[in-house]
C-alpha cells in the first residue's frame, strides 16, 4: 500500500468519526424527535414529569405523566452567550496579537507568547471555579450596577443586575477561554507578513498602528476569519465553565443581560442525571436531540465558515 493511501485512509476517518457521531444521536434520539416534533426547538417549557408515576401513552409513545420537551430558552441562551464572548474576544484577541507581532521583540514577545498559549492549556473546569469564586462577586456587587447605572437609558443593561450569575459574566468567562486561539493563530500570521509590505507602508508615511490595521490585518483577514470560528465553535460546545456561571436558568429567556441563562451543552450536563432517572427513557432521548441540535448548529457555522473564506479569500489555490 503505497504512502499516499495510508494518508488518504487516516485522512477519510476524520469526516467519518463526524458522521458517525451525528448518525449515532440522529438514531437514538429518533424516538424523541419524532414524538417532540418541529416545536422542540420554538417550546420554552423543559420538564421530566411525575418520575414517580407510571409512564402513560402519548401519541404512541410512552413517557412520563406532565413531560413536556421544548429548548428555545436554549438555543436562545447558547446564541447569547457565544456572541458576546466574540465580541469582547475578538478586539482582545486581534489588538494582542498585533502587539506581540510588531511591538515587541526578543525574549519579552516570547515570554508574553508562552503566557497566551498556557492560558489556553487550563481546563474549563478551573475557568468556572475562578469565575465562581472571583469574577461573580466582582461583577455583581460592584461591575454590574456601574454598568446598569451608566447604560440605563438602554433597557438591555439596565437594573436588575441580579447576583452576578447570568448571561452576561458566562459572556466575559468565555472570551477568556477563546482569547488565546484568536492571539495565537493572528500572531503567527502577522507576523508571517512581508517586510516590504512594512517598509512601504511606513516609507510613505502610515504610523505602525495604521501599517498594522490597514496593510498587514487586511493579508490576514482569511486567517481572522478561520480563527474566529474556531473561537465560535469553542464558546458553544463550552460546558462546565458556562454550567458554573450562567445561573442555570430553566424555562425562561433573559429580560437583560445580567438575567440566569442556560445554554444546550450545560444543560445537558446539569439534567443528566435526572433523566436518568426516568423509566420509559423519552428524558435522555431528548437531551440526545438537544446534543444533536447543537452538533447541526456546529456543522452550519462550519460550512458557513467555509463559505465565507471562499467569498473573501478567494477558492483554495490548486496544485
């Protein structure tokens, strides 16, 4: 077997692991997605029923008595959360990675580099127990009314501001997680500008900032893009951290941006074991549909993703 084919065989089990995985939930929660029908994704009413009672009969399928699956306050929550964690990571993630690339060198740029890529290394799990200890009381008593108290002309952002738990600190948690995918792929590709792109810039009088914003940002803007996917991609199948922080919130969409949220990947988490505990089995087929939902929502943002590089760097060159 020549080398080409064992690489081809490696090559052809990657999109067939994602098929298999998307087969497999799309088989076994069937029965859910078949019984809870289109009004799964636009319910926001999400219980297991009597768990102590018989399971009755319902449009031929058996479930518990008063079970009732709907996840819009879900999607709502996910989408909430994974947009303001872009929208604080990628001014973050794109200033960083111009600073390190242009104004700094030698061992400090090293030093600063290793620090991002670490950050990346730390488990979500220590994310959450930090925002937990630290960042909810910080925001709560004292970061959340200064906002409201400014912003309170805007109903979004104004009181209640709540305890600290809620949308807006699983926003902050996860752009802290996503950061250093942005600073390290837009570092690497900065930086792999040419010099005389630098040279001419600043020979005909562009500062370092202008240089960096409108001569070498616009040559990585293929790059920008694949990075902020893989940030997007990130932030939504994010789990404990956002189970730790986001309050939680069942059954109800948030009235600002402090309000309890729940996004699908943490709620799966969280009422695992509950469903568990239902006899005719319809709770953990549900969650297998919300896990199926959220691995379709995935898949779009890819091949939306795929779609945008082509459309603004052009098709892949051919050899």
């Amino acid at each position: 077997m020549k080398f080409r084919h064992v690489l081809a065989i490696v090559a052809g089990l990657l999109p067939l692991s994602l098929f298999a995985v998307v087969l497999f939930l799309a088989v076994y929660s069937w029965p859910a997605v078949v019984f809870n029908g289109p009004g799964f994704v636009v319910r926001d009413m999400w219980s297991l029923g009597n768990l102590y009672a018989n399971p009755v009969m319902r449009h031929g399928t058996m479930i518990q008595p008063g079970a009732t699956y709907g996840i819009f306050f879900l999607i709502v929550g996910t989408l909430l959360t994974t947009a303001i964690a872009l929208i604080l990571a990628i001014p973050a993630g794109v200033g960083s990675a111009i600073f390190l690339a242009e104004a700094v060198r030698g061992r400090l740029r090293l030093a600063i580099s290793i620090m991002v890529e670490l950050l990346a290394a730390i488990p979500s799990v220590v994310f959450g127990l930090w925002g937990y200890v630290l960042m909810i009381p910080f925001l709560g008593h004292h970061v959340f009314p200064a906002i409201a108290a400014v912003l309170v002309f805007i109903p979004a952002f104004a009181q209640p501001t709540g305890s600290g738990y809620g949308l807006l600190t699983a926003g902050v948690v996860l752009s802290l997680m996503v950061v250093p995918l942005i600073v390290a792929t837009m570092r690497d590709a900065i930086a792999a500008q040419s010099a005389a792109m630098r040279e001419s810039a600043l020979a005909l009088g562009a500062t370092r900032f202008e240089t960096a914003v409108r001569v070498l940002l616009p040559g990585a803007r293929k790059v920008l893009i694949g990075a902020t996917f893989l940030a997007l991609g990130r932030a939504l199948g994010e789990t404990m951290a956002v189970l730790m922080v986001s309050g939680n919130a069942l059954n109800m969409l948030p009235y600002n941006v402090y309000a309890p949220v729940s996004t699908m990947a943490a709620f799966i988490v969280s009422q695992l074991d509950s469903a568990l505990q239902d006899p005719s089995g319809m709770a953990v087929r549900s969650l297998a549909e919300i896990a199926l939902v959220l691995s379709i929502i995935s898949i779009i943002i890819n091949a939306l993703a795929r779609v945008l590089l082509i459309r603004f760097a052009g098709p892949p060159a051919r050899a």
